[in-house]
C-alpha cells in the first residue's frame, strides 16, 4: 500500500480469476485485459420508489441482478477459456455456474461475484485498424466487497 493513503489507484496489478463449475472448475485467470476496459459491473438500483398523488414518497429494498462485462484483447488466452464455455452452452442447451473474484491490491479490496451465468460473449474480434478487443457479458446473483 502506498504511503500517502488514497493515493495510488492502479488498475495495473488487478488480478480476475473466473471459475466455471463443470468447465473449468480449478478457474481461469483472465489476462490481457482491454487497453481502457477491464472488468465492470453496471449501476446497481437496490430499491424501487415512487411518489405518490399526495406528493409522498415510499420505497422498498428489491433484490438485483449483478451485470459485470469482462473486457479482453483479441489475443488474450483468456478469450479461448471463454470461448470454450459459451460453446459448451451452446452445445449442451445448458448453462454452467460460475463465480468471479477480483483483486485490486491499489485499494486493498477484493470482489466476488457468486453464482453467475455467462449472458452474451464476442467469439470474433472485430477486423479493424488493429483486432478490437472482445467483451463477455455475465449475470450474478451475488456481490460482496471485502479488504485484501
């Protein structure tokens, strides 16, 4: 950790590692991340509100869905692992579980996302100037935020 708290906010040592029950159950570490995208999770809503015709307002806590899109260069060895398990849904009409942690040492935290299911996933790298990245889009159904 840096000396002066807060000040180093490094991305650069982040580590993923994503496990697919069935697929890859000892995990895959993702590597070679997108050059401005790595991992990102949505805007979470946590309640439902309203307002009323008395002008009064109420709200309720709602269970939610944890979107995270994994951002990876089109030469990412990661990209094949993930490749693998879209075609494995694919082919067996079925979806595998998984559960994703990532560790960002910058800020002494790490993030596991539990019980998910691979959503969408790119399987070409679009041709460009230079092969664009690819991104896999997964849902969870839970989030926990704890220190290293």
């Amino acid at each position: 950790m840096s000396s002066v708290m807060g000040l180093d906010i490094t991305s650069a040592n982040a580590e993923g590692i994503l496990t697919v029950e069935d697929v890859f159950p000892a995990g895959i570490q993702l590597q070679m991340f997108g050059t401005d995208q790595a991992i990102s999770q949505d805007n979470i809503t946590i309640a439902e509100t309203r307002k009323g015709v008395d002008g009064k307002l109420v709200g309720g806590y709602t269970p939610t869905i944890y979107p995270v899109t994994i951002t990876l260069e089109a030469s990412s060895p990661s990209t094949q692992a993930l490749a693998t398990v879209w075609q494995a849904m694919a082919t067996n009409k079925k979806v595998y579980a998984c559960n994703l942690v990532c560790t960002v040492p910058s800020i002494g935290a790490v993030f596991a996302w539990r019980v998910g299911i691979m959503k969408s996933g790119s399987l070409f790298p679009n041709l460009q100037k230079v092969l664009a990245p690819t991104t896999w889009v997964f849902d969870f159904q839970d989030f926990e935020r704890s220190a290293v």
